[in-house]
C-alpha cells in the first residue's frame, strides 16, 4: 500500500495539493467557533495529507518529512497540551479546564480567556489527532512490521 | 689506534649527519603534505559553501513564494480581517511553507517563478475558450442520432522535460472534452480521443507549444510571440 | 430562486440512483470506484445547494471542500489497493 507509485499525474498533483491541504486544516482548527469543524475534524485533515502523501510518495520518503519518533512524540505532547491547560485552570484554583481563570495569566477579560483557552485545547486534540491517525495507517499497511520493509527497500 | 678512533668519529659524525637530513626531508614532507591538505580542505569549504548559498537561495525562494500563495488562500478562505486573525494566519502560513517548502515548487529554476505564475495565468483564459468550444461539438456527438463518433488512441512523443509540465499538458488534455489521458510513460502520452476531429486537433500540438511556453522549455517558436506579432503583419499586408 | 435550487437538488438526488445502479450491479471493480467517485461529487454539489437553500453558504463550502478531499484520498486509496494486485499489502 505504501510504495512509491510510478504514475507522474498522481506523484505532482498529490505534491503540489499537500500544502494547501494542510493550510486548509489549520484554518479549519483556528477558525473551529466561526464555521464547522474544530480540533478533531482540523487534525483528520491534517492526518489525511500525510496519508496522500504516504500512498503516493511512499514510506521512505514521507519518513524523511515527518520520522517515527516524531509522530510518536506528536501523540503525546497533544494529550500533554490538553491536559497541561486543564491543570493550569486547576492550579489557579478553577475546575478542570475552567477557562476563565487564564484571564490572570494572560491579562484579558475572562470571555476573551475563554476562547483562547478553548482554541489551545483544539490544537493540542488536533495534533494527537493527526498523530493518531498516521501511527494507525502505517501500522496497518505495514503490517506492523517496518524491518523487513525497509530491508526490501 | 688513533686511525680507528679518527674512523669512528667520522662515523658517527656522518650517521649525525644522515639522521639531520632524514629529519629534514621528513619534516619537509610534512610540511608540502600539510599544505596540501590545507588547501583541498579549504577549496573544499569554498564549494561547499558557494554550493549552499546557491541552495540555501533556491530554498529561501521557494519558501517565500509558497508561504505568499498559503496566506493569500488563507486570507480568502477566513474573511476575517482583524488582527488576531491575520496574526494566525501569518503564524500557519509560516509553519507550513517551512515544513513543505520543496513540495509545491520542486525542480524550479531560481528567478523563474514570478514569470511562470504569470504566463500560467494567461494561459487559462485559452483553456477555458477551448473547453467550450469541445463541449459544445462533444454534446453534438451525443445527440445526432447517428453517432458519428470513432474512439481510438493517439500515441505522442513530447518535447516538454520536467514532470509539471507533463502534468499541466496531460490534465489540459483530460479537461477537455472528448480526449482523456490514459497515461504517460518514458514521455509518451497515451490519449484516448472520442472522434477524429477531437484527434486532429490534438495533434497540431498547439496546447503543448503554449505549455512549452508557460515552462519556458524546448526550443520552438512560441505560440505567443507568434500571437503578439500577428497583428502587426496584419497591419503590413494591409498597407501593402 | 430558492425552489429553482431545490427542483435542481433533487433532481441530482434522482441522478445519484442511477449511478448507485452502476455501484450494485456494475461489472468490475473499475466501474463500482468511478460510479462512487461520481456519487460524492454530486453529493458536493447538493451539500453546496442545501447551503444556499439554507443562507449559510460561507458554512457549506467548508464542508464541501473536505468532502471533496476525502472523496479524492479514498478513490487514490481504493485504485492504488487495486494496482498492486490486493494481496501484499
């Protein structure tokens, strides 16, 4: 599934598509409290562009981009990401994820708190997401089994 | 006595003698060995570095032109023009020129960009033109109860080079109605024409001359210069 | 304007059955992919009419457009499976 293809059309169109693909994403993370979408339809999209580039670039070369230990590390500093903004709210003696007490921290009104804190939370979803995402599909069309793939290639 | 002893010293001053020389040469060689070095590491270095600022150069553009294209589509898909925003904006935009800056324009010559994006723009309105005008005669192949239509397969060496311009030649074709592009192998195109109207106008290669023209490859007369001198013969003749 | 959109919508609704037919009964797996591709670019087109029936349309092409880009990784998905003959992955 995730060798490189031999047809020109599909290897320039997916390569000049993933950039846009990938702004698409994060617009849709940023702009998740005006329009659909949010953190976790951001990170599939996210996800997907690498995936468009895993089938038509193939493994080698998309570990190149964005190597194991980097997905392995995304999948964790989102779940962190999430869970560091709650604590924080915890810390200034809020709830869990209670918004508004960043206002202290970041020296706006609490409403305004309240939506930079929620947009945090959506990047930090967002990037496990993706993470997830990726790690699932190379897993699958591998096999689980990344040696033998890269002793063939 | 006084002869051997006379003979040991002119030994030993002459094996004194030999070592000093040995050393001397060694030290010599050294010496030339060092030099050399010296100065194959350092053309090395200025390779190296007249190397990366060529690529460094081509990098530097690349990610510029790709992160003005991003925030121009970013602009258009938010439509919110406040500071936070724009903010943002700029911030993605950033992020993904740098990560993918050798996705969106690989393979492109150093100052060529500006001019391409250009002439790529003034070739659409002729695609378009074109896509109109087939649609029109492929919907009259469809409907005249006869059907005179006579698919067959055209195969064509091109003289375009790089991978993009294939690419833009080959989905030029596809939009098209009534011809599709079955695949491109080794630089020939495998298209597939509905009738032989639709082939003939293909094979006049006037849609590769004006891909060939948006690239700037193969050297040909192009299609657009020849359109730009057009009308002043046409002025000529009539004054003639 | 509003019922011009809507007779158009379900008109294309219609359409989506006829190439549904070629999904179910077609023969070969190349005829069941494209008539799926087909269908989602209809679908796009009527997300796109419900968008103006309703005045979101700034809301609808959002999602269009990632309808769009899933309709076009899962058909490369689907063909690329194909090519490769479906038994190594």
């Amino acid at each position: 599934m995730i060798r490189k293809t031999d047809d020109i059309i599909i290897r320039t169109v997916a390569r000049i598509l993933v950039p846009f693909i990938q702004i698409y994403a994060l617009y849709v993370i940023m702009h998740g409290h005006y329009s659909p979408g949010g953190g976790f339809q951001g990170g599939v999209i996210l996800g997907a562009s690498i995936v468009l580039l895993l089938i038509t670039h193939g493994l080698v070369e998309t570990k190149k981009k964005i190597p194991e230990k980097a997905i392995a590390l995304f999948s964790s500093m989102g779940v962190f990401i999430y869970a560091g903004i709650g604590v924080l709210c915890l810390l200034l003696f809020g709830n869990f994820l209670d918004y508004g007490k960043l206002s202290v921290i970041l020296n706006i009104p609490p409403a305004a708190a309240r939506a930079m804190g929620i947009l945090g939370v959506e990047i930090g979803v967002s990037i496990t997401v993706m993470a997830v995402m990726i790690s699932i599909f190379t897993s699958i069309s591998t096999a689980e089994d990344h040696s033998k793939y890269d002793k063939e290639h | 006595m006084e002869v051997t002893l006379l003979i040991e010293a002119m030994d030993s001053s002459f094996r004194v003698l030999e070592d000093a020389k040995n050393q001397a040469v060694d030290i010599m060689n050294s010496a030339v060995r060092v030099t050399s070095e010296t100065r194959t590491i350092e053309e090395k270095k200025l390779v190296n570095i007249f190397k990366g600022a060529q690529s460094r150069r081509a990098i530097l553009q690349n990610t510029v032109a790709t992160f003005v294209i991003l925030f121009g589509f970013w602009t258009v898909l938010s439509g919110i023009f406040d500071l936070f925003h724009l903010t943002l904006g700029v911030i993605c935009s950033l992020i993904i020129s740098i990560l993918t800056h050798d996705l969106l324009f690989a393979n492109v010559r150093v100052g060529d960009i500006k001019l391409t994006i250009i002439r790529f723009i003034r070739y659409l309105p002729w695609l378009i033109y074109q896509i109109f005008v087939s649609n029109f005669y492929v919907a009259y192949l469809v409907l005249s109860p006869k059907m005179p239509i006579s698919p067959q397969i055209i195969r064509f060496k091109t003289k375009l080079e790089s991978d993009i311009s294939w690419v833009v030649l080959a989905n030029s074709i596809t939009l098209t109605p009534g011809t599709i592009t079955i695949d491109i192998k080794d630089g020939e195109f495998y298209v597939h024409a509905l009738a032989k109207k639709v082939a003939d106008d293909l094979n006049t290669g006037e849609m590769e001359d004006r891909v060939a023209h948006i690239f700037m490859e193969a050297d040909h007369i192009y299609v657009q210069d020849v359109l730009d001198v057009a009308p002043i013969f046409g002025v000529l003749r009539k004054g003639i | 304007m509003n019922t011009f959109f809507l007779v158009i919508g379900i008109g294309l609704c219609v359409l989506v059955f006829f190439v549904l037919y070629r999904v179910v009964f077609g023969p070969g797996v190349f005829n069941r992919i494209a008539a799926i591709s087909a269908i989602g670019t209809k679908t796009l087109i009527i997300i796109l009419i419900m968008g103006i029936i309703y005045n979101r349309i700034d809301m609808f092409v959002d999602i269009s457009m990632v309808y769009a880009l899933l309709n076009f990784i899962g058909t490369l998905a689907a063909a690329k499976y194909l090519e490769i003959g479906g038994e190594k992955l």
